[in-house]
C-alpha cells in the first residue's frame, strides 16, 4: 500500500461526482415537457420489487470499483472515471432538451423491498430517464474491468453478473424503460472506444511518466 502512496492525489478526481450529482438534482424536474418512451416490451416486463437490491446496490457498486481500479491500475481509473464524467455531461445535455419520464406502478402491501422502492421512488423523481445514468456508469465498471490485469477471478465473475443485475434491475423497478438502457449503452461503449482506443495510449504513457517521477 505504501507504493500507492504517489497515486493518492488522483482520488480528488472523485470529487467530480457530487458536482454530477448536483447537475442531476437540478434538471430531475418536470419544468419542461416530459415524454414518455414505452415500447410494447416494456408492456410486458413486470413490476418485481425484489430487483430494488441491486438497483440500490449501484451506489456502493460504483464508488467501491472505482477505487479497486484505482488500486489496481491508475490509468484504467482515470479512462473509465473519464467515460463516467463524459456520459454524465452528455446525458444532462439531452436531459435539458429533451426529457422524459417514466410513469411508475403503484405500490401497494408491505415488506422490505416494496418500502425500498417507495423509499427511492420518495428520493429520485421520475425525469432525467433517457439515457439512464444508472446503466451507463454500471457498463463503464463493466468494460473498464476488462482493462485491470491480473486480478482475482471473483472480479472477472462478478463485475458482469452484477452489473448486468443492475442493468436490468432499472427495468424491472420501473424506474427506466428499453429505449433508456440501449440508449446508455450505446452512448457508454461509444465513448469507450474513444477513451481506451484513440486516446489510451497517451493516457498510459502520460500516467506511466508520472509514477516514474
């Protein structure tokens, strides 16, 4: 852990993520007209509050792997935290010109997972939709892990099994439809080929140049 020492000073880069936060809450409003991208599938896929878990396992899932990345490879952290950012902006951009909404089932009984629904459904209004946030950031984790070299096998398992829970978790809670997921992964992979393919190479080297210093 000492030999991380060096690197400490790219974790301020995290600090951009309350800043996107804050972006997030001013435009998840429904000051400008919402519309609503349902497709037939979307019609068939129930609402299940037991996918809440995953769902709100994001939060943890994304701040506690790109601190593994971190640990594990700077230049992966700061190329996947670069997807991260990148989206994020592209997403309120689309967000301010065109926004949409997700009209959300009611819930109704008791038990944990229908209180944890209510719980985010209290805490994220339903606007701010397509591209999803939650699937873009959790694709990035899932690409950028394939960049972290030698690495226990539970990552290499467990990175697309729960990223992929918590892709389609956005689904099954209602919080999202179709078009938001395609959309975000589309947008997400987009920007990966960029970052890792025309501009990684100069990243490695740049980041490699430093920890020589």
């Amino acid at each position: 852990m000492r030999a991380k020492k060096k690197d400490l000073p790219y974790l301020l880069c995290l600090l951009v993520m309350p800043a996107l936060g804050f972006l997030y809450t001013l435009l998840n409003t429904d000051t400008r007209e919402a519309v609503i991208l349902s497709t037939t599938i979307d019609g068939w896929i129930p609402f299940v509050p037991v996918f809440i878990v995953p769902y709100i396992l994001w939060y943890a899932f994304i701040l506690g792997y790109l601190f593994y990345f971190w640990y594990k490879d700077v230049s992966t952290f700061l190329k996947t935290l670069s997807i991260i950012v990148i989206g994020e902006l592209i997403c309120f951009v689309i967000y301010f010109y065109f926004q949409t909404t997700v009209p959300r089932p009611d819930v109704a009984g008791d038990g944990l997972f229908v209180d944890l629904v209510r719980m985010i459904y209290n805490h994220d209004q339903p606007y701010n939709a397509f591209p999803s946030i939650h699937v873009l950031t959790t694709f990035a984790i899932i690409l950028g892990n394939f960049n972290i070299k030698n690495k226990h096998s539970f990552h290499s398992v467990f990175v697309p099994i729960m990223g992929s829970l918590i892709i389609v978790s956005t689904l099954f809670v209602k919080q999202h439809f179709i078009l938001d997921m395609i959309s975000s992964i589309f947008l997400t992979a987009f920007i990966y080929g960029i970052i890792f393919e025309l501009y990684g190479v100069g990243t490695e080297k740049s980041t490699q140049a430093y920890m020589k210093d």
